[in-house]
C-alpha cells in the first residue's frame, strides 16, 4: 500500500460523533416531533448562513482528521554519481539482490500526515529562515549579505518562496497580486456556478418544475429553505478561498513566524484542536449533566441532595488547579513511557484528549445546574401530574414530557460552552497546560505572539490570523445557537 492507515484517539472518538449525529439524524427524520424544530432551522437565513460557515470548518477539520504514514521509497540513490556505463554495469551486477530485496517488508515513514497536509502541501514544505510580513518579498528583518565584491552590508533579504518569481518586486508586486486575485476569483465563481447549477437541478426535478422556474423561486425567497442566502454565503467562502489558493502558491498570505513556517498553514492547522476541544468536551460531559440534571429536579430528595453535593463540592475545585494537575502527571507519564509513542503527533493526541477529558469533568456542572431548575418546574405541571396519575412510569415521563422541554436548554448551553471552549484553549496555553506545544492550535499562535507584540516593529500577523479565524467560529457558532433555541423552545414554538 502506499500509505499506511493512522488512527488517532481523537480520530476514533470524532468519527464516533459524527455516527451518533448521522443516528440522530435518522432517526428524527422518521419523526415529524423532531423533524418541525429543524425545518425551522433550515429555514432561518441567520441559522443556514452560520451552517455553511460551520460546515466549512468541520471540512477542514475532517480532512485534518484522517491521519497515515507515506510509504518509504525502497530505491536508494546508489547510482548517483556514476556515470552511464558504470551505472548499467552495477544494474547488472546487482539485479539478483534488486530480486531479493523487492520481497522485502515494506517500511513506512515515521512521520504522521493528514489529508489536509498533502492538500496544503505548498505551505508546509516552504519554509523561510525567519518572520516575513503578509505578501512580503523580503525577511522582516535585516542581515549581513555579501556582495559580489566582497564587501558587507546589513539589509533585508529575499525570501526563498514568497514572491521569488518577481524579477523587481517594488514594481511588480501589487500587479501580480491584483491579477491573481482576479484568477482566484473566477476560479471561485465558476465553481459556485457550477455547484449552484448541481442544486437547482436536483431541486428542479424534485419539485416537477424547469430550472427556469425553480432559480426564481430560489431568488425571490419562495422556497421553504432559504437557499439564496446558502448560495450567496457559499459563493462568498469559495470566492475568498480561491482567491486565497491562488495567492498562496506564489507568496506567504498571512506572513511566517519565528521559525519561518507559514501563518496560514498553522490557522488552518489549528482549526482542528479547535473543533476538538468543544466538540469532544461536549461528548465528555453532555451524559453525565443530563443524566444528573433531570434526576436532581425531578426525584428530588436525598437524590437532589446527592447530587447538589457532588457538583457543589466539584466546583469548589479551583478547575485551572485541576487542569494544571492531571496535565503535569500525564507528563510524567508520557516522559517515562517515552517508548509507546510511535511519534511526536501520537503523544500530542493523547494529550489533547486528556484535556477535553478534563475540561468535560469539569464543565458539567452549569448544565446540571441549569436542567435541575429547570426539571423542579416542569414536574409540577398539569400534564406530568396527569401523568403520574395514570401510573406512566419515571423513565416514560423523562423521555417523554421532561426531556423535550429541557433540549432547547441543552443545545443554547452546548453552543455557547463551545465557544467558551475554544476560547479557554487559548487561555490554558497561555499558561502552559493546554494543547502539546508542538500540536497547531489558536491558543499556541496567541501564546507566541504576546512575546512578538514587544518587538519594534510590532509582528501582528500571528495573533491577527489566530483572532480572525477563532472570532468567526465562535461567532458562527453563538448565532447558530440562537436560532437552535429558538426552534426547539416549546414555549416560543406556541408563541408563533
């Protein structure tokens, strides 16, 4: 095989999600109870833009998410150097051995890659010596170069990668970038119109009517979904991107660091540890605060006794202290095991997900909170009363009467816990017990950067991408929330 398969922690436990979510959707779509809620969703212009956004971050977290080592290239270069009559007499000579070693076990490169790496293999081969600036054609700082008579002098000099195919950079940079933006752009449009053709196809023929016809509708906002706001939002994403494509195969978009390493490669990269640190704690921690929650308000009790004391004594716990504590020890561990870890990404992994473990054990008690108030209203209502009357039992009623009218809380809690996730990551970095410093992560970029806003002239790059990327996730995600609650709150669903 070319590639060897890799299967992270984390990979196995998003692909999990991602089949929960794919059950959930099943099985609400054969229940129309489940179904209303996000059809209001679907039909909200904020919730299907903020969707669009969200998927295209879950797509490049995905493809961040499927992990293999390359195949090594079994030919060595022992012919190198000979010249053609030698190297033809030494193919000779060692063709039995070529014969031998071609049923040799295949070796495979210790190093882990993901789809996005090869996809954004440009970005993560060119490296510069140091900083340089967004578009930049020179280092952002000065050094000594010798001249072509031998003399000395300190100046900035060119990159290596960014905008090495610029004879006089001075005058033909701002032409080649407006030019290609404009290829960019028509790249990003005929796909949008080509995708936009795909979707009124399909909607044309499940509504029996022309393309004609159906791209009217979509227009004029006659359809169910507001599929001119997914469009126009779609075409938005794919025209920047392209745009950014194309710019970033001839300079570094959003500059390098200290390393040389480019800025936009890291901010994609980082997207994934993003989406993990919210998602993954969500998944740690939603059982455990429903579960708690409902039985607290609803039993009541030495039940709600028992549980007010657990999450009052867990909240007593200073969280950083705790974070700060199983993060030390898993570094020891992971120092004393050095041999378990077949690679620096494995023993990153590992640490990433005891972070969102912990962060999940600690993060569960405002839910719990929140559901158990909650729960203590809804068991004195009429139809739960009616319904203990009757002999339903505990469970039927949770599942039926409670649950239901607790899930527009779950989920506004849930968005907005992720958004305070993927913002605590940053601040857990900052202090030194967050993501493995050798993982990407926003919270890593904004940790390097507080020392570079010291230097003169300021290095902005870095913190600029990491806050750009981060504030339109956890914004996307605030406003899909919203919506969220608003379509699954009974009470606002009666109101309408």
């Amino acid at each position: 095989m070319p590639l060897m398969p890799v299967l992270l922690w984390t990979d196995a436990l998003v692909f999990l999600l991602i089949g929960l979510a794919l059950g959930f959707a099943f099985h609400a779509s054969r229940h129309e109870h489940l179904r209303d809620p996000w059809r209001r969703v679907v039909g909200s212009r904020v919730g299907v833009a903020s969707l669009v956004v969200l998927s295209a971050y879950g797509l490049v977290g995905l493809l961040d998410t499927v992990h293999f080592r390359l195949k090594l290239d079994p030919q060595v270069g022992w012919s190198q150097g000979m010249g053609a009559e030698d190297a033809g007499s030494a193919n000779l000579a060692l063709a039995p051995e070529l014969t031998r070693r071609s049923d040799a076990p295949t070796h495979y490169s210790p190093e882990v890659l993901s789809l996005l790496d090869l996809v954004l293999s440009g970005l993560r081969e060119r490296q510069e010596k140091t900083y340089s600036a967004p578009f930049a054609t020179h280092l952002f700082v000065k050094e000594a170069i010798e001249q072509s008579d031998g003399s000395v002098r300190r100046d900035y000099p060119r990159l290596e990668h960014g905008g090495r195919h610029l004879a006089d950079p001075a005058r033909q940079r701002a032409p080649d970038i407006a030019l290609r933006s404009l290829i960019g752009a028509v790249k990003g449009a005929l796909v949008w119109a080509l995708l936009s053709a795909g979707l009124l196809w399909l909607l044309a023929r499940r509504r029996g009517e022309t393309m004609a016809a159906t791209w009217s509708a979509v227009r004029c906002g006659r359809t169910a979904v507001p599929w001119h706001t997914a469009l126009t939002m779609l075409g938005l994403l794919l025209l920047l991107g392209f745009i950014a494509a194309e710019l970033a195969l001839k300079y570094h978009l959003l500059g390098t660091d200290k390393v040389g390493e480019d800025v936009l490669y890291q901010t994609l990269k980082s997207v994934r540890t993003g989406l993990l640190i919210g998602t993954l704690t969500t998944l740690v921690m939603l059982p455990a605060a429903i579960v708690l929650g409902i039985a607290a308000g609803y039993f009541g009790g030495w039940v709600d006794d028992v549980i007010q004391y657990l999450y009052t004594t867990l909240n007593s716990i200073p969280g950083v202290l705790l974070i700060a504590a199983v993060i030390l020890m898993l570094q020891v561990y992971m120092s004393n095991h050095a041999d378990a870890f077949e690679s620096l990404v494995e023993r990153a992994d590992l640490r990433l997900l005891f972070l969102c473990l912990i962060l999940g054990v600690t993060s569960w008690t405002g839910l719990c909170r929140l559901l158990r108030g909650e729960s203590l209203k809804l068991r004195e209502v009429d139809y739960v009363q009616a319904a203990l009357a009757f002999g339903v039992g505990h469970a039927t009623i949770i599942a039926r009467h409670i649950l239901p009218n607790l899930m527009h809380i779950v989920l506004i809690t849930l968005a907005l816990d992720f958004s305070g996730l993927v913002l605590a990551e940053a601040v857990l970095s900052y202090v030194n017990i967050g993501v493995d410093p050798t993982m990407n992560s926003w919270g890593n970029m904004i940790n390097g950067a507080r020392l570079e806003l010291a230097r003169d002239p300021v290095v902005w790059w870095s913190l600029a991408a990491a806050f750009l990327f981060m504030f339109a996730l956890v914004l996307a995600a605030n406003l899909f929330a919203d919506v969220l609650r608003d379509a699954f709150d009974p009470r606002l669903r009666r109101g309408a």
